[in-house]
C-alpha cells in the first residue's frame, strides 16, 4: 500500500501540488521518500489521488499528480463523538481511535467533573494537537475524511449545539439511567447528524444526566462492569454501528 | 463502592481472612485504609464477600468476613482471547481491557510476523506481569472473576488447543478472507467455548491463514478499514458480544 499524505489544498484536476511542513518532513525524513516514489494524498474532505514525486528538497516537496482513486467508504450519516476532555495522554488514544472508526467530527467538552478548564486546554492548544492526531490516524487507516476537532466547550453548550438531532449519551451501568437498549436494526438515516457524547473519568453529575434528559438525548448503558473512561467510546462506537449496520 | 481486593483463599465460609503481598500493600500503602474499613474480597473464581479490617499491620492485614455478596453477573460461556504479542507495553492495555470486557481466559501466541519469542517472553516473565494486570483490572471493574493469563504458545498450538470449539479469527479487509458477517442473533450456547484470534501488527501470514482455516477457524473482518492491532481486540469483542446478545 503506498504511504498517503495530507494535502488540504489538494484538487480534483492540477497536474502537480506541492507538500511543505510537517507533510513534507514525514515524505523525506521519516519515511525518506525521494524522487519517482509513488504515493497518494488526500484531501480530508474525501478526495484521493494518485502522486509520485517529482523533487524533495529541504520541507518542500513537487508532486506530480495522477488518477483519483476512490476513497475508503465514509458513514452515510454525520457522527460527532463528544467526549468530556479526560485526564493526561488520554484523549489522543480517543481521536486516534475515533477517526479510524469513521466519526465526522470530535467535540472535546468540559464537564462538572472534569479536571481541565476550557482556557487551560486553550492555553496548551490542545485542539491543534488533537487535530493533528487526527490527521495522522488518517493517513494510517487510509481514510480520505480528516474529522474537524473542534474547540472546547461546556456540555450545556454542545446539548444545545446539538438540539433536534439524535443525541446519545453513554451512561455507566451505576447511574441508572439506561435507556431503551441499543437493538441491531435501528438505522439512522442518511444525512441525519449523530452526535454521542462520552463522560469524564468520574462520570456525569446528575445535574448534567437532568439536562442531557431535558435536552433530548437518550440513555446508553453498555453491558454491566464498569468501563475505563479511556475505552468507553472505543467500545460504544463500534456496537452503535454494528448495530446501525455500519461496521 | 468499597474498594475490592483479591484473596485467591477466600472460602465461602471462614471468618477470618489474613491478605498479604501485593495487596496488603495496596490496602496500607495506596489506599491508606486502616481497622474498622469497610471492603470487599473476591476469590478470582465468581466468590465475593464483604469485609472489615480488623488490624493492618506491615504487609499483613487481618479482615473479618462478612455476607457473601452477588459477583459481577459473567458469561454463560468460556471466552478465550488468543491475541498474537504486540510491541512494547501495547499488551498491558489489552489484557486490562479484555478483563474488563469479560473473557475467561486469554492465550498470549507468537506468530509469523511477532518481534518476540516464546523464549523472550519467559525469560522477562511477561506471563506473570500480564495476570497482575488482569487482576488489576478485575479489581477495577468489580469482576469477580480474574481472567486466566496462560502461557505463550505458538498459533498452531494454540489452533490445535481449541480444536471442536468455535474458533473466530480476526482478520483485515486486505486479507481478503471474510466469511460470512457476524450478525445479531447469532447465540452462543451456554457451556460452550468460543476462542478469539486477534493478530499481530504486521496481521496474520498466508500460511497461518490456511492453518486457521484448516483447523476450521471462521474469518471474522469488522469494517473495511485498517485497524491498529492494539485496537482490534478492544473493538471487535464488545461487537461480537453485542451480536450474541450479552453486551
């Protein structure tokens, strides 16, 4: 499989593009691709192309540009995985793994438990960090769709950000709160907007389980043990879509 | 919740219960409880019962049984990972996760394309680390049953274990071996063992593809893009219990 690289600025029809920054660096110091090497870029927004090389100089590379390709299959149906900001390292494991099972977007939010302010994840540009990984887990799972990791907001913020779609809101076994259970078969219909939404390490407060209810969104419990807060949404959103028929 | 310790002795019916190790420590040290601390003790085996520390000295704490209480509900059937070794600590995480999703056993295999040896592993006693970790985890998810953790072996040794049980092997799209979908209402009978093959980094090689299907394994492929080999297991074991109706 040729290696794949991120060109936002990439087009359906030129004949040639060129890489600079961080793209440019992982062509010529990582992976030391020079010239006549084959690869393929993409656009984040679904459009692949055929590439090869034509000059790698110092952080800028020439592309020759051939035939689109198609791009690995997208879900019919907008997914934002809205994720309360978790402890550590531990949210770049989520938007790795989230990208590589399809979500559309990612929605850091703060929460009542939550240990990290919006200002502070703002102050350590957390979101172009997470965005960045997002990028690369791209590249690796060979999707052409770069997910938009958007800024940091308070759940109160994104409930109503999110208002009139379908709203699930995973809940531990504990809160007691579980809604319908989740049946192969549901279909969610094309075009529709998604968007589930992940707790913090300590859980939701109930204030937030009122609002969530008040807003819409519909209870999620997931078997009976209680999960890590890290792989809650690696393990919701493969079931959800298997169940959705998407996996 | 109380906090939950393993006492590999606990009997249904003593009153007394002496921990020691690594779980004193964890008692005194981490959690810093002393006499009069209300907890639970689990036995590994499905026996959880409540308890009272009467007296924590240096490394020895002596605990007065209580009632007997429900474990964490377990499957109806055995659940046997057999997950080929990753690099680096990439296997801590799975067997930590593993556990928390409910397999009885997992079966560490070295295969074509691993970077370790059966030797390798021995020598830096991974086996041992790894059951620490799924006791770990059991602590932490309330399950009273800590997985088994055996001891490395080859794929075709591992093929040949499970023989006559159902064997489901976890393979990428590119393998371009998919058998028939894994599908909701798909039952696994009570009793039964179902053995889940989950590969290395570099996936399975074509000759250990022709052994599983020789040994009448089943090719299982979630989705059709590239999964990290760390994420494979964590994601396809909630899907395939979601299909057999016990997530």
């Amino acid at each position: 499989m040729p290696p794949r690289f991120h060109a936002p600025h990439l087009t359906v029809d030129a004949d040639q593009l060129t890489l600079d920054g961080e793209e440019a660096r992982h062509l010529t110091r990582v992976l030391r691709l020079g010239a006549g090497a084959e690869l393929r870029v993409f656009d984040g927004r679904g459009l692949e192309r055929e590439a090869v090389v034509e000059a790698a100089g110092r952080g800028v590379v020439a592309l020759r540009l051939g035939r689109r390709v198609n791009a690995a299959r997208e879900l019919p149906f907008a997914l934002t995985l809205v994720q309360a900001v978790l402890k550590g390292d531990a949210m770049d494991g989520i938007v790795r793994d989230a990208t590589m099972l399809g979500v559309t977007a990612i929605q850091p939010i703060v929460t009542d438990r939550s240990e990290l302010s919006i200002a502070t994840l703002e102050r350590r540009d957390r979101r172009e960090r997470w965005q960045r990984i997002a990028i690369s887990s791209a590249k690796q799972c060979r999707r052409a769709v770069v997910p938009a990791v958007v800024s940091a907001r308070g759940l109160a913020d994104a409930l109503e950000r999110s208002r009139g779609s379908t709203m699930l809101m995973l809940t531990e076994p504990s809160a007691g709160v579980a809604g319908p259970p989740v049946c192969a078969g549901d279909r969610i219909p094309a075009g529709a907007h998604v968007f589930v939404f992940a707790g913090p390490e300590g859980g939701w407060s109930e204030q937030e389980i009122s609002q969530a209810a008040q807003a819409g969104a519909r209870f999620v419990t997931l078997g009976d043990r209680t999960l890590r807060a890290e792989a809650v949404a690696l393990i919701a959103l493969p079931v959800l879509l298997f169940a959705w028929g998407e996996l």
